[in-house]
C-alpha cells in the first residue's frame, strides 16, 4: 500500500504486464546471440526482465500481475467471427488442427523458462481459461480501487484508458526505454475518441491483424468522426435506420450492410472484464519467493545480469514503501 501525505493509506498503484506482447518485442528488440551455456537463445527472457526491472524501477507500483493468454484465439470468439487470428494460426497442420499459434521457432522454447522465471521471483502470474491476457487484463482493472497502468504493445487495449478512474496504458514506442503515457487526452488528440469509444471506432475500421474485416470503406478518421457525431456505435447503428439522420447515401448502405458484423464484433473486440479470477495476492515482492530455483534458473539459462536487475529493482522497491 502506499501512503499519502497525511500519512493515510492510499488504494494501491496496480501494474499489468501484456506478457506475451512484451516478450514477443523483447524477441524481436533483443539480439538473440545472446544465449544459454548449451547455446539456446534467451533474448526473450532476458529482454522481458530488462522491462520488468526497469518498470520497477520507473513507476514503482504496489501492485504487479504477469497477465498470460491461457487462450490465445478463444473459440467463443471465433464462433462469433471465424476470420479471428486466422492468419496468425500454424501452419503445420498438426498444429493448426490443434489451434496452436505461430510462433518463431527460437521463441517457443523459452516461454517455459519465463514462466519459471517469474514464478521464482513470485511475480504473480494470471491466465483464466477460454479467455486472453488481455480479457484478465481487463477483469482486473474493472475491480481495482486504485490507479491502473496498463504495460501492452496492444493498441486494443487503449479501450481500458479512463481518466476518472486513473487507468493508463504504458505503450512501449521503442524498447521499454521510451513508453507513451496513454491518457484519454492523447487519445482524443491522436484518434479524436476517449477510452470509453475507442473500442467502438476499432469494431468500424476493423484489423486487419487480428481478421477483423470492419466496415467496409470506413476507416479510422470516418470511424472517429461518426462516433464525435453520434455518440457510440449503438448511436451510428440506429442513424443509419433513420433515413431523417444526418448520414451520407453511401455511409448509411456500408453501415447496413454490415448489420451482421457489428451485431458480433462489439464482444470480439471488447475485452471480457467479468471473467473469474483466481483469488491471488498481487504485491510486488520484494525478495524471490524462491531464491534456490531462482539461481538454478540463472545459471541454466544463463539469465545474468538482466535477472540481478530485476531482483535488484525488487529490493530497492522494499526498501521505499
């Protein structure tokens, strides 16, 4: 807990951690001649360890949770819309038969060892069955009582922004180093929309990266514009059946057409924040939980400096709160 001026306890500073985003980054920013002693890359281990210690270290929150994807592509989601991460499934048909992710070759085998890692330092790690990091990312900003930042490279999860409740994204421009400070002032200033409507303008413009088709012809600055017009995609939905509303001829058709898309796309593209969650402690720690696997770990993995940083930032962290 942190502690106010007047020396009254304050509602804890929670930090979530898009794990797969920042090691997936942490993959591709960090060379991977950095290695085991039997010659196993570990960039991704150590690079996600850099973030940690140095988020630690930057914004020293009270509280810190490793959000997994139990799920990566839930089938609740592909039922709704089949095309979800389509793209992004194996293509060893095996795997793709299984649903599996593709996933570079060199960075399967050390998501194991992240795991462990993190579990040795006793930073707590969540995934929820059926769901995505980001839907537990988003359980557990909607029950936290104090301020939130949110660590993603998903622009999906601007949706969470929410000044009155002091939720921010932390998105990384370059390396960990160098993070946009996500507010819905930067949002409205970027994309003309706050928190609470970007999920809106994102089900309008679609991703394609994540298969998503949106409506076709509108595009992010349309899709802004029609939300700052009529307020929220329910609002867009009930113009475009109102032939006295505002709308252009060919707006109104696209807006139609793509009737059955929008009925679905809202709960594929909004996170599900009342999923269950496992009843953890989520404190920072302040020493590994388990310091015996954790020097195992090193010396295995040969995670040297970049582990010692983070445990390192844990303890100078103990020693201010």
């Amino acid at each position: 807990m942190s502690r106010t001026a007047a020396g009254t306890t304050a509602a804890p500073t929670l930090m979530l951690l898009d794990s797969a985003s920042l090691y997936y980054r942490a993959y591709f920013g960090v060379p991977d001649s950095l290695r085991s002693p039997q010659g196993e890359p570990v960039n991704a281990v150590r690079g996600l360890l850099d973030f940690i210690a140095r988020l630690v270290t930057d914004h020293a929150p009270d509280q810190l949770v490793a959000c997994m994807d139990a799920d990566w592509r839930p089938q609740w989601r592909v039922d709704l819309i089949p095309s979800y991460k389509t793209h992004r499934v194996a293509e060893d048909p095996a795997l793709a038969e299984a649903g599996a992710e593709e996933t570079p070759d060199t960075l399967s085998p050390q998501i194991p060892v992240i795991t462990a890692v993190l579990d040795a330092l006793g930073i707590p790690r969540i995934g929820v069955p059926d769901y995505e990091a980001d839907d537990v990312i988003g359980a557990l900003t909607a029950r936290a009582t104090g301020p939130v930042d949110v660590v993603t490279g998903d622009r999906d999860l601007f949706q969470l922004v929410d000044d009155a409740r002091r939720v921010r994204v932390l998105y990384p421009l370059k390396g960990v180093g160098t993070l946009q400070l996500t507010d819905d002032a930067l949002l409205t200033e970027k994309y003309a929309v706050t928190g609470a409507q970007y999920a809106d303008m994102a089900v309008l413009r679609g991703d394609p990266s994540d298969g998503l088709p949106g409506v076709p012809g509108i595009g992010e600055k349309t899709a802004a514009r029609l939300i700052a017009q009529f307020g929220d995609l329910a609002g867009i939905e009930a113009a475009a059946a109102d032939p006295a509303a505002k709308l252009t001829p060919t707006q109104r058709k696209r807006i139609l057409d793509a009737a059955e898309y929008l009925a679905v796309a809202p709960r594929v593209v909004g996170v599900a924040s009342d999923i269950p969650l496992p009843d953890l402690d989520l404190t920072l720690p302040t020493e590994p939980l388990d310091p015996m696997a954790l020097e195992e770990l090193a010396a295995r993995w040969n995670l040297g400096t970049s582990l010692q940083r983070v445990v390192d930032a844990l303890a100078h962290h103990g020693t201010n709160t």
